[in-house]
C-alpha cells in the first residue's frame, strides 16, 4: 500500500513540475501589456493597439508587446470598421495621423455599446483586433 501511494504523490510531483514549464515564456497575453497612456489595449501577435476615448473622438496608438510606442510609419492601418448592434453590416472608419497616434470618430447613434475592428500591417505581418467600446457622455 505505501508503494502505491509513494508513486501517487510521486506521479502528482512530476505533473506538477511539467505544467509549471510549460507556460514559461507566455508572458504576451491579453492584459499583459501596460498602457502607457492609460487606455484599454488589445494584443495582437506582431503589435498591440492601445485605445482612448476622448469626448467623440477615438485615439488609437500602436505600441509593442513591451508597450512602447511605434512610429506611426512603421505601421500601416489597412482598414478600419465600427459596428454596433443593430446594424446589419459594419461601416468603415477613416483614421487621421497625429503625431504619434491614430483618431477616429464614429457616432453610435445612441447605441450604448459598439465594436471597432482595425486591420494592421506592422513588419510585413497582418493582425486584426478588436475593441468594444461604451461611448461616454
């Protein structure tokens, strides 16, 4: 019996000890990277967007996984749409350049909640994230 329970305990160790590896390095999860301005940010798996409200307005800055910011001609936003709940299809968004952020203005048209999609092109590489977001008032 004391066999069989060493090699439980034993087994439990060793299960133990392999999951713990396996999630070393996994640290560019969403949430893991701070925002330097204070705003909500979305990874995605060559950039991240970080994303603040300011009245109607919308900034959007490109950072890197370890939050710092990218110059804005290193980055290419290949396409922008907002779409809120009761729309049947999602309306595209232009994207002005200002010094080292990106502003978009949507109207929601009263809705409380809508969603923004933006398509990225950073170092050759495509990603696509997406934000929900509550106009303030």
């Amino acid at each position: 019996m004391k066999k069989i329970v060493s090699a439980l305990v034993g087994l439990s160790l060793s299960l133990f000890a392999v999951s713990t590896q396996a999630h070393e390095g996994h640290d560019h999860v969403p949430g893991s990277v701070k925002a330097p301005h204070g705003g909500s940010v979305q990874v995605g798996k060559n950039l991240a967007l970080e994303l603040l409200q300011d009245g109607e307005s919308i900034k959007i800055y490109p950072i890197t996984h370890e939050g710092k910011l990218i110059a804005l001609k290193d980055v290419t936003i290949k396409s922008a749409q907002a779409k809120t709940r009761k729309m049947k299809a999602a309306e595209k968004i232009s994207l002005e350049s200002l010094n080292d952020f990106y502003v978009a203005k949507f109207d929601p048209k009263s809705e409380h909640r809508f969603e923004l999609l933006i398509e990225t092109s950073y170092q050759g590489k495509i990603d696509s994230l997406k934000f929900q977001i509550e106009p303030r008032e």
